[in-house]
C-alpha cells in the first residue's frame, strides 16, 4: 500500500486479525495468471501483499512480500515470508528483477494505480507476468464494498476489469482479463524483446 493514501494506519491497526476475517485467496485462480507467463517463474513478489496471503499459493525458489504496513509484514515474517517494507508506486526493487508479481485484493488501497503498475512493469523480466485480483464497482456486491470501504474512512478506488486492462495497457503490459464478475483476474505480461 502507499503511504500516500492513508490506507496504511488501518491496516496496522488490524493486521493481527487480517487472516482471521479476511477470505482466503483464490489459489487456483492465481495458479492459473502465472500460467500466463512467458518465461519460468523463480521470483515472485507480492505487492502491497499485507500477510502474504496470496504469495503462499506458490511454490518457487523465491517468493516475499512488499508493504508498506510495518502490522501486516510483522504478520506475513512470522509465518515465514520474506518481506521487503516499500511503497507501491516505488518499489524497493531492481529493474527485471522479478518473474512474477501478485496484488490481490489490494490495488484499491494503493493511491496510484498507474505508478504503480508502471513500477511493476519496470521490475518484471521480460515475459513476467502480473496477476491483479480485485472487486467489481460495477456490480451490486462491487458498489456495496465501495460504500463500506468508504464508511471506514477508507480511500480505496476501484476498478472495472476494463478500466484496469487499459492501466496495463498503457503501462506496456498486455492484459488478459479472466472474469467480468463481483471478483475478477487481470493477468499483465511483460513483452520480450521484438513483440508487440
């Protein structure tokens, strides 16, 4: 999560209790958005990743969690992760360092979608995939949860899957869109050299 958004208080403040209401992560469907890849997947980070709930759906050589929230890193280091405290819009990470990145559940806190996804396009290797789990605004369920988020004093802003297939688009990152529902995938690759 940014600094920037104010977002980051809160989840300090519950980062103790995260797993214990929030749902679990759909570990076939992320499964299926690193298939998209086009290269082998060795690193993955999970950005604005909290507990690191959704990395732990992977099995690879190297996998940690980038946050901003000392409460939610605290939790995802005592259930083993690796972590790395940084801002979303300026990741703590070298150019092409990473296969693979995951943000479920967690692209609406971030203050800047499109820094964001540009940063992540910056540390993918060619090939590298980004999968983006997220809410719906468009739905009936979608506008609940704006609203609700909102009553917290939260400052989340939400995506259609078309919307955000056009932040990746314009990040140089070619879009795959898996679903259209209250939940939705957004798989992002990043080109290797000489494909458009």
């Amino acid at each position: 999560m940014s600094p920037t958004n104010g977002d980051i208080g809160h989840f300090d403040r519950i980062a103790w209790l995260y797993d214990y209401f929030s749902p679990d992560s759909d570990y076939d469907i992320l499964r299926e958005g690193l298939q998209q890849a086009e290269r082998p997947i060795e690193r993955i980070a999970d950005v604005a990743g909290g507990t690191g709930r959704a990395v732990r759906a992977f099995d690879v050589d190297e996998r940690f969690v980038v946050d901003a929230s000392s409460g939610m890193l605290a939790q995802a280091h005592a259930r083993g992760l690796d972590c790395v405290r940084g801002d979303a819009t300026r990741l703590p990470l070298d150019a092409e360092s990473v296969d693979a990145v995951v943000i479920s559940d967690a692209l609406h806190h971030i203050g800047d979608a499109k820094a964001t996804l540009s940063e992540v396009e910056r540390v993918l290797r060619p090939g590298g995939v980004v999968i983006i789990r997220e809410f719906n605004p468009a739905t009936v369920r979608g506008r609940l949860l704006v609203r609700g988020e909102h009553l917290l004093g939260m400052r989340s802003s939400f995506f259609t899957p078309d919307e955000l297939a056009r932040i990746l688009h314009a990040a140089d990152l070619v879009p795959r869109v898996r679903g259209r529902g209250f939940d939705y995938t957004v798989a992002g690759i990043k080109r290797t050299s000489g494909t458009t």
